[in-house]
C-alpha cells in the first residue's frame, strides 16, 4: 500500500527537508483511515506526531487534557493524546522560542504522565525532528544517518526497524534507549536518557513475529533469534516425540514468520523440509481481522496446502505462536484434508495466555485458545495429534544469547506480568470488554461487566462513550453480516486530517518512518 500511495509523482511534489510518514495495520478492527497518523497541532510551535504502542493511563491523562490543559481531544487515539501532553508540556515553557533543553524537559514529563509503551517520532515546524522511547523501551525505535554527496551535511532517518535503514541507503543504525530523547536540528544532534532508572524491558514478541527478519532490534538481529528458536524448540520436540515414541516424516513450515526456525529445527532434528503451503500475499493477517468466522474464511484464501507433500505423511507443522488458534485449527484440518496421517504443531512460542496492553492488538482471554488448558486440551481444541511448544526460558534464552545486555524482556502474553506495573485486574476486565467482537463490528456494548466492589478503574479504556458497564458476550454473525459492518464502519470512519475518525478499540501496533532533514 506505501508504495501505492507514495510513488514518484506523490514523492515529487513534497517539499522541505523533514517529514514523518506512519504504516499502520488495522489492529483494533478498522481497515480504513480511522485514526490516521501523523496527528497535528498548531498550538504552540506546530507539531506533528506519530506513536507506536499504547497508553494504560489514558482516561485520567484525557481527564487532565480537559479539565486542566484545555485541550479538546477529538479521537480515541493515544497518539492524540501523547500529542497533546507533548504540547502542553511545551506551551508551560511560555516562551517565544524554545530550546532543546526545553524539549527536553517536555519529554521527561510526558515520561512520568504517561504509561505505558510507547515509541514516538515528532517533527517541530522550523526547528526539527524528535524521537523518543518509553522508559522501559518496550516498543523499538532506532536511529542512523547517511552522508550527502559533496557536502559535509548529513541526512538523519528514525524507525521502528532497522530494514528501513538498510532500504534507504542509511548506516550506523543505533537503538533509541529506553527513557531518551533525540533531537536533530539543521545545525546539531542532541540526545538525553532523561528517565535512567526504569527496567529495560523490550517485548519479546517483536523478534517472535512482529520484525522483519532483516532486522536487528536492541543489538539482536531478528533472524539469528529465530534460528535459536527453532534450534531450542527442537530440542524440546525431541525430548517429546520420544516419550510419546512417535515419528515425523516431514518438518512444514506456516509461511512466512515461521521459515527461519523451521529450516532450523529439522536440521537440528534431521528430518526433510518442505515448503507444504503456498501463501496468497494479497490477503491481510488474520488474527487481527475482525469477526471470528471472517478469520476462518480468510484462512483458506491466505494459504494452499500440496497434497503431495502432506499425503500418508506424518507431518510436522511449525508456527512461530498460537493466538486464538483460528489460523493454527485451520491449518491443521487443511493438512488432514490433503491426507496427513497424522498432523503435529509445534509453536514458537510459548502458550500466549494474557492479552497485551502495549501495543499489539491481542483478543481477550477467555479468547486465547490457551487459556486455561493445558498443552493436550489445546491439541484437541485445535485438532491436532500433539501441539508442542516452546519453552519461556528458551525463547528467552534465543534472543538474550545475542546480546547479553538484555537482561528482561516484556512476556506478559506468556505469564501475566506486566513491566510497568500498573495492570490490574479490572483494568484487564475493562479492556477484554472493550475488545469484544461486537465493539469491533462497531455495535452498541451491552450491560455485563462489573468492577469487583470496592474496586476503581485507575486505567481505564474507551468504551465507545461514557464509563459504564461492557460485556464481552456476543451473537453470532454470518460473515456476510461481518463483511457489512466493517464496509459500513470504514464509510463512517473515513476522514483525514487532525479530525480523524475515533476508533474504538485499544491496542494499536504500528510502524513509523521519518524522513530525513
């Protein structure tokens, strides 16, 4: 889609020397221009603003925008906010001209207002580019630099991945360290770790999917991580397909994430690799598509399986993780189909258990084909002889050998434990509420979810409109009442601009690149 939006003509007619571009995939159900970034506002400087993450705070942080900065907000969108909270913090200053030393400061308060992870790029009219990276740098960004031919000058690049570095010509790729805050004028480079003393936590889940293998994020490069993987997950098929004393004729990978480890593990394991699916590339990622049975559908459109290499074989399947199990069940009856005698999956990943609340547009709980069952029941939910998965210290271990600085990682979809350290039960009841099906088809939350007496929602989520009790329960859709709803919500979210259509679900994943200067 960016290269069919900017091409050469687009690209022409831009004019100046910085400029902040945002991709963004429709996490929260919206697959039009909902909530568009980058966000603008003119007051003070003239700022423009994009974020990859996701607040935890955010109803007390829009409470104060209102009630003390004055600032209208006119989306649900966290990037709106953490815009505003940048502004006001600047607008404090009362100055005529700032500095960077009072950007500066801006940024070390909005660090101690806002929870949660968050990555940022800013552009400040006539001064520069700005980026900065939660306190516990949980949502990735870097920086790198590129000379000019004849001149003495340089071009400066920041981006959530280090491929678009490599793609633009740029080198010295450097990570933004959790708490910092860079600053590049036409004249200088700037950059202060401005809150030192947080839990450097990246989320793992970026080397397991989400980056492009490519990559290096935190001085790991995201292929060789996923080489460990598989190497490790091999380690723990062997020992269970021995004491269950089965056999595996054939390692199969689930295109495309999946490739790297699973070349690895039937290395590891001696075992032939085959390439049993052929992916359709022009359908989306289905575990953030909207509505349950439009993922099913989806899934069949996405990928093929060859006959030739499944029939009478026992087959061997590697993913890089399991989420709803949609995809994986699915995969697992086309194998079947095709005349698998027997259909093994092994998971990249641990049992994902916990919803994620920086940034990745998980389902909720009781959505987690995980949840509360163990290894053998997730087999026979899923179809599956066996499903075998990865163990946490080993998926760990696949990234931190690489870089032993990495002393914590973000596992909360594995284990519950937040890094920040202000989750609490009601405020995970709320936001699987929020997240429910029929919020995403754009329908009216039904009364059902209560707090526990005594309780108080200090992190709150966007229900649509005023704080009240949401429900996670849902009827059933057809797909062609699903297909309906979303092409009626992409009509009525279709605006551009500062005004962007509100969006109603938490948990948006994007990713940023920003233009030179």
């Amino acid at each position: 889609m960016v290269r069919d939006v900017f091409d050469k003509k687009a690209i022409s007619r831009l004019v100046g020397s910085m400029g902040i571009g945002h991709v963004r995939y429709p996490t929260a159900g919206s697959s039009a221009h909902a909530e568009a970034q980058p966000f603008y506002v003119n007051s003070p400087y003239g700022i423009v603003f994009a974020h990859n993450g996701n607040l935890t705070n955010t109803r007390e942080l829009k409470q104060y925008l209102d009630v003390d900065a004055h600032r209208h907000i006119n989306t649900d969108s966290d990037s709106e906010l953490l815009l505003n909270i940048f502004a006001n913090n600047l607008q404090k200053t009362g100055k005529f001209r700032i500095n960077e030393e009072d950007i500066f400061t801006a940024i070390k308060d909005l660090m101690h207002e806002c929870k949660g992870g968050y990555a940022c790029v800013a552009m400040l009219a006539g001064f520069g580019i700005i980026a900065f990276r939660d306190p516990c740098g949980i949502r990735p960004v870097g920086m790198a630099v590129r000379d000019i031919s004849g001149s003495k000058e340089k071009d400066y690049l920041f981006a959530s991945e280090s491929v678009v570095a490599d793609a633009a010509g740029f080198t010295h790729w450097e990570d933004v360290r959790a708490g910092e805050a860079i600053i590049i004028t036409r004249t200088s480079v700037s950059r202060k770790v401005l809150v030192p003393d947080k839990t450097f936590a990246p989320d793992i889940f970026e080397w397991v999917y989400f980056a492009r293998p490519d990559s290096v994020l935190d001085g790991v490069s995201v292929y060789r991580s996923r080489m460990a993987m598989g190497d490790l997950l091999a380690e723990e098929v062997r020992k269970v397909l021995e004491a269950k004393q089965i056999e595996v004729d054939v390692v199969i990978p689930v295109p495309d994430t999946s490739r790297v480890a699973a070349l690895n593990l039937a290395q590891k394991l001696g075992l032939p690799y085959r390439e049993g699916f052929v992916k359709n590339r022009y359908v989306d990622r289905t575990f953030i598509m909207p509505g349950q049975q439009m993922r099913r559908k989806n899934v069949r459109r996405k990928l093929n399986a060859m006959a030739l290499e499944f029939s009478g074989k026992s087959v061997l399947i590697v993913d890089d993780s399991i989420v709803r199990g949609t995809t994986s069940k699915e995969i697992i009856q086309m194998a079947k189909d095709v005349g698998a005698r027997n259909v093994i999956f092994a998971s990249c990943a641990p049992p994902i258990r916990y919803c994620n609340v920086y940034g990745i547009d998980m389902p909720s709980r009781q959505d987690l084909v995980a949840y509360h069952r163990t290894p053998s029941q997730i087999a026979d939910a899923l179809g599956a002889d066996l499903v075998i998965y990865q163990t946490l210290q080993d998926l760990v271990n696949s990234v931190q050998q690489f870089n032993p600085k990495l002393r914590n990682f973000d596992c909360s979809v594995f284990t519950g434990e937040y890094v920040t350290g202000d989750i609490n039960e009601p405020y995970l009841a709320w936001i699987e509420a929020s997240r429910s099906e029929k919020l995403r088809l754009g329908e009216t939350p039904s009364s059902g979810v209560t707090l526990p007496a005594g309780s108080t929602l200090t992190n709150s989520i966007r229900p649509n409109g005023t704080i009240g009790n949401l429900t996670a329960t849902m009827k059933m859709l057809s797909v062609e009442e699903e297909e309906e709803a979303m092409r009626k919500r992409e009509l009525m979210a279709s605006c551009s601009g500062p005004m962007n259509g509100a969006d109603d679900i938490i948990g948006l994943h994007n990713t940023f690149k920003v233009g030179s200067m």
